[in-house]
C-alpha cells in the first residue's frame, strides 16, 4: 500500500458511535498539546486500564495479585513540569511541544499544572529572551516549593557576566526563589524547601520530586503501612529522602542514593530536624554496588524507589539477605513484576498492590506493594 492511501485511510478514520467511556476532554488544548494523551477517556475507565496495565505486566510471570483501590491526583495539582520554550520573530512561545512533533504549543488553560506552575509561563519566555539562541529552544523545569518557584534552565547561551546579571534581574521581577542555568546556579532569593514530613529540604536543582504531593501521600501513606513496626530501615534509591525522613519519626534509617548532592541535602535536612531518629547517608551507584547481604544485615526492612530501569541486581541481594519485610514503590510495572518474581522465588509473599496516578490523563502508571519473607 502506497504512503498517500495510507494517509488517505487514516484521514477517513471517523468515530461513529462514541464509546460510553469516551468524554469531552476538559482541557480546550488537549488536541494539539502533548502533555495529556487521555483525556478524552472517562476516570473509571482509565482507573480500570492503569491497573489492568500492571495486571497484564503480572501475569506475563505467572503473578497474580489484589488491587486495592487506586489513588488518583486530582487535575491542577502537578508541581513540577519541563516547559519546551523558543524565541520567535515577536518574542517567545512557551507551552508543551505537539504530539511527536518540535512545534510548541501555548497552554494558558492547562488543566493539569498546579496554578503556580501556570503563573511561570512569562518568566520561561523572558529567559528564553534573555538566554536563548534563535536556532535552538530551551527546556526551563519548574518546581512548586514552599518558597516560591524553582526554576532550572538547561541548553541555554553560555552564561557570562552580562548574561548573569540579566537573569539575577529577571528573576528578582517574577520573583523567583531559585533560577539554575544549565546546572551552574545564577541566584537564591530564598530556600526552595521541601517538606518531607516534619524535615524542610532544599534539594539540588532539578532533583527528583514526585510529581503531586497528594500522590506522594498516598505512596508515603501505603509505605508507612507495610513498614509498620520496623526499627532499622533502609531506604534504596532514597533521592532528597521523600521516605527516610517521614519513617525516620518512628525507625532509625540509612537512606542510600547515587547522586551525591541529594544525599547531602537529606543529611542538612535531616540536621535541621526535631523529633527524628537518625538518619544516616550513602552515596552509592546500586546499578553498579547495590548493597550486600552483609549490608543488609543490620536492617529489619527497606524501601526501594528505583527509576524506570527497575533494581534487579539490589532486589537479588535483598532476596539472598532474606530481608524480613520490603515495600516497592515502582513507575514501570515491566520491571517491577520483573523484580517481583525474584522475590516471589525466593520465598517472599506479595500483599496487595495499590496503582497511584500521579500522572492524570497520561499512560504513565506507578505503584506500590509490599513483601514479606515467608518463615516457612
């Protein structure tokens, strides 16, 4: 079949009896924005399609598990997002880029970013004014804190003196609490703090935040649940200590991380604190020296949060240590069952899994469950 039919086919594609679950999308940019790909799908349906995602993912190794009920963020909580911005000929366009495409779009109705992250629409095209080339676009990450927006710039002119002080000026009028230019900070107006349980922590530019706080919550909620007595706690791929710091109110923790700034941003927070049991920091690459049985030794429990790549050597040292008790909190279902039949193999048993979607109208789905060692 030639291309032009192909096209042709596709263009004749018409939808003749909509689907009970098909809904008008809230967001009037939803059909040229890539940011959301579902939002013409109802939330019951898309509640039943996530935990249908990591079912299928299951049982391609033979799992099966309970569901408990799935945690959703509601629209407009997003706090961290990686705006596409390029100068034009009239001055600047900022948005998300089209699906599979470089072209930006505009998004002033955004249904999905907190309004915060809304309100730094203007300043991403003044630093893109201020900073960027006209061949080539910027990314600008923006991050809710308690302290006002956190903004980190990357693929932006080189920063000389003239430069800097033309983003210091910028952001002092959107008043922003911290602007980084391509990984070099520019200015700190004030601590972008995080609160991770009763600790503030100013983590690096750019580190890793979940993505909603209510959909931390729910992780941290379900987390705290299965570690529940615990009394030493390691946590694996701990970043700025999302995890560590809550638990430490009631258990010793060793948070391990493989980027050095976040663990000694953990470790100031932590410092700062009141009420804490101790909590101490490794930087350690677990792709590479995950922990040891011998490591592990000292622990009654652990929590894991590794990226999409999953922690299939550290989940095999945890199921040779025969750790007592593990909670997972994954965002690939694939790997996730993937480690899950290690530790299934080797004698532990798997509670009820929970999906939480944090990443509202997307098929990005993330999860948590626990393990416990069988004594028999």
């Amino acid at each position: 079949m030639s291309g032009a039919l192909i096209n042709q086919t596709l263009t004749d594609i018409r939808i003749l009896t909509p689907s009970p679950d098909r809904v008008v999308a809230p967001c009037r940019h939803f059909k040229s924005c890539g940011g959301c790909q579902l939002q013409h799908a109802s939330d019951g349906f898309l509640a039943i399609w996530k935990q249908d995602i990591v079912q299928t993912a299951l049982q391609a190794h033979g799992i099966a598990v309970d569901f408990l009920p799935i945690h959703i963020s509601p629209p407009q909580s997003r706090r961290r997002a990686t705006f596409a911005v390029r100068r034009t000929k009239k001055g600047a366009l900022a948005g998300f880029h089209a699906r599979a495409s470089d072209t930006i779009i505009e998004i002033p109705e955004c249904k999905l970013l907190h309004p915060d992250l809304m309100r730094a629409l203007p300043a991403a095209s003044d630093l893109a004014l201020a900073g960027a080339s006209r061949k080539t676009g910027i990314s600008v990450t923006v991050t809710r804190s308690l302290a006002g927006l956190d903004v980190a710039v990357a693929d932006g002119k080189p920063l000389d003196g003239p430069l800097r002080g033309t983003l210091a000026a910028l952001a002092e009028r959107h008043d922003l609490a911290r602007l980084a230019w391509d990984d070099e900070m520019v200015v700190a107006q004030r601590a972008p703090e995080q609160l991770f349980g009763t600790a503030r922590i100013t983590p690096p530019p750019g580190a890793f935040l979940q993505a909603t706080a209510e959909g931390e919550a729910a992780l941290l909620a379900e987390t705290e649940k299965i570690l529940a007595g615990a009394r030493r706690i390691v946590d694996l791929f701990a970043g700025c200590g999302t995890f560590a710091l809550p638990l430490a109110r009631t258990a010793e923790v060793h948070a391990v991380e493989g980027d050095a700034m976040m663990t000694e941003a953990l470790d100031r927070g932590w410092r700062k604190s009141q009420g804490l049991k101790t909590v101490t920091t490794e930087a350690r690459d677990l792709f590479r020296r995950p922990l040891l049985p011998g490591d592990l030794a000292r622990f009654d429990a652990a929590v894991i949060d590794p990226p999409r790549a999953g922690a299939e050597a550290q989940i095999a040292e945890i199921a040779r240590a025969r750790l007592p008790r593990l909670a997972y909190v994954s965002c690939n279902p694939t790997t996730f069952a993937r480690d899950a039949k290690t530790l299934l193999a080797q004698g532990y048993v798997m509670g009820p899994l929970r999906v939480v979607d944090q990443f509202r109208w997307s098929a990005h789905v993330e999860l948590v469950a626990g393990f416990t060692l069988n004594p028999l």
